[in-house]
C-alpha cells in the first residue's frame, strides 16, 4: 500500500519580517518574465491579500472573490507542450479539460482550470525559491525534478503527498484545496522531505516534524512572492491557509500557526498538533539569522534525518548543520529556538 502524508486538511482537523531576497533563478533568466506565457493566481490566497474574513466560497462562485485578489503571473520553466508541464511541475486533472498554457490568464475559480494554473506556478515557485538558496547547485538539490500533481475533483477535503507515484494530490470540498497556495506549498514540502530522505516521517515526532516543515515552507515561500511581486498581505503571516480553512475554522481563519506556544511536553501524539512545536521553533530560527540564513540551514539539515527521527535527534543535526554553514552564533541562536520549546537533549 502507498504511504500517505496527509496535509490535515480535513474539515475535521484541529485549527487549533517579510524579508526581500534575491529573486531565484529560473531555467531562462534571460528570459523577460512578459515574453513568457501567462496565468492568473491567487495572491497566496484572498483572504491573505484582502483581510476580509468573511470570504466565502459559495460553491466556487466567482463572484464570492474579488477581482483585487488575483495576480496574473509569468508561468515560468514550461515545457513546448502547450499544458502546464515543465522543468519542476506536471499537472493533471481527473476531470473536465486540462489547462492550456495560451487560456491560463482567463481562467479564474470557477473554473476547475484555475486550480491546475494555481499548482503549477506554486509548485514551479517553490523549487525556485529553493534554488534561490543555492540547492541544485552549491548545496544538494531537495526535489530538484519534476514534481508530478493530480487535482482531484473527488469531492474530498483533503489533500496528500504519496510516495507510490512521489505525487501531490489536492481535493475538493469546501474551498478547493488549490486555491489556496498554503495548502500548495504545504503538500510540496512532503514531497521535499521524501526526496531528501526516503521513508521520511516514519515515527510519530518525524511525522510532526513533516508537518511543521510544510506549514513552514507554505509561509515562506508566500511571504518570499509577496516580496519578490510586489503584491498584497493585509493578514496574519504566521496563520497557514487562510482561505482554505474558512469552512473549518472561526475568524481570523487558520489551519494551523507556526507561531504558537506549544512546547515538548505539550505534544499529544497527532502529528498536526505537535507539528505546531517544531514550526515554532523554526518561525524563531528564522527570526533570530534572518530568512536566507535561516531556509539554507532548516533544509539543508534534513539530508541528515532519518525516516523516524525524533524532535531532539533532528534539533541537534540543525544544531550541527548551522555550525558548520555558519559558525557558533548561528549555532547558538538554533539551539535557543529549539531550548525554547524544551525539546529534551539540546
């Protein structure tokens, strides 16, 4: 049987410095981003963009989201098909038409369409971030592929990474999970952590520590397009999938946080819920070396996990990776992050 990771975004599921780097490069930097075909997205989500928590979704009507929270966006490192297929993304639909790269700028949310736009550019512009951070090139590449990706118009509200096919799957029911590109980036994050140690999340603290990591990397990378863009946040950074939870959830609208206040002896033994302590202590990490520092040693660290790593087994390989990339204070700062949550050995 394929093992599932799945992202806690089942209706059920607990709710319990915006820093401008470099933009990434892309498979053609000499490429302008206008000569390149086009899609409409969301601005990481309305509700991020907009800060209205009374958005509703009113079975995909378009009129339920205003025209301010879309973007139209260079889609970039596709390949001659015509679909949305390249260099770090395929997608695929199990209903109606496929998208087609010259119709992506016309499409919005009613149309199931707009979902495959919204995971091939989300998907493309986590690879590149993490490009950005030097891996595929001074540092080991972390899902530098192509990342295969089925929307699933199957009426359940929930979505999962599978190492059977290595694939992303986004579901439906209430907000359309890809629609939101926190539930995108999410997802992308498990496969990342799959391609960097395979089998990952095999022991529950591992399974909490995927969980952080891809509520992690789901604000990361939004908060690095808000910059790199110029677009829009008007609501909370440290609240993942805003938009996706507005069915699930009382407003101000979050899936989970990564800033919360949850510390070691406060884990309960679900993977989401406990997540919430690493995401805590990688929300510091990031506070104390700034985003860049922060991202290369997080990632980099996690080549050295394995599948059933524990919470202080990983936080003492982040520990070592941080004094190895850049010395004793950024060591110092990682080891306050993770002290903070009392993560036991550190």
């Amino acid at each position: 049987m394929p093992r599932r990771i799945p992202s806690g975004l089942l209706a059920a599921a607990t709710a319990t410095v915006a820093l401008v780097l470099a933009a990434p490069a892309s498979a053609s930097p000499a490429a302008p981003a206008a000569s390149l075909p086009q899609g409409r997205v969301f601005m990481v989500n309305p509700v991020q963009s907009s800060g209205d928590q009374t958005l509703a979704d009113a079975k995909d009507s378009a009129a339920s989201v205003p025209a301010s929270a879309y973007a139209t966006a260079a889609l970039r490192n596709l390949d001659a098909s015509g679909g949305l297929s390249g260099k770090w993304a395929r997608v695929r639909s199990d209903t109606g038409t496929s998208a087609k790269t010259a119709d992506a700028a016309s499409y919005n949310r009613r149309d199931d369409q707009f979902e495959q736009v919204m995971a091939y550019f989300w998907v493309n512009e986590s690879q590149e971030y993490l490009q950005g951070l030097g891996f595929g090139t001074e540092l080991p590449g972390a899902n530098d592929r192509v990342q295969p990706v089925r929307i699933n118009q199957w009426g359940a509200d929930n979505s999962f990474f599978t190492d059977k096919k290595d694939e992303i799957r986004f579901g439906k029911g209430g907000v359309d999970d890809a629609e939101d590109a926190e539930v995108i980036v999410h997802e992308y994050g498990h496969a990342v952590h799959e391609a960097q140690v395979p089998g990952f999340g095999s022991s529950p603290e591992a399974g909490a520590i995927g969980e952080a990591f891809g509520d992690y990397l789901a604000v990361e990378v939004g908060t690095h397009a808000v910059a790199r863009y110029g677009w829009t946040r008007t609501a909370d950074e440290a609240c993942v999938a805003d938009w996706d939870s507005i069915t699930y959830s009382e407003a101000p609208h979050c899936l989970r946080r990564i800033d919360g206040s949850k510390v070691y002896a406060d884990r309960v033994g679900e993977v989401h819920a406990d997540g919430e302590i690493w995401s805590r202590a990688l929300f510091d990490i990031r506070g104390a070396l700034g985003a860049r520092t922060a991202d290369r040693v997080i990632v980099n660290a996690q080549f050295g996990f394995a599948p059933d790593t524990s919470f202080t087994d990983a936080a003492l390989k982040t520990i070592a990776t941080a004094e190895r990339m850049y010395g004793a204070s950024a060591a110092d700062a990682v080891r306050a992050a993770f002290k903070a949550r009392q993560i036991p050995g550190v």
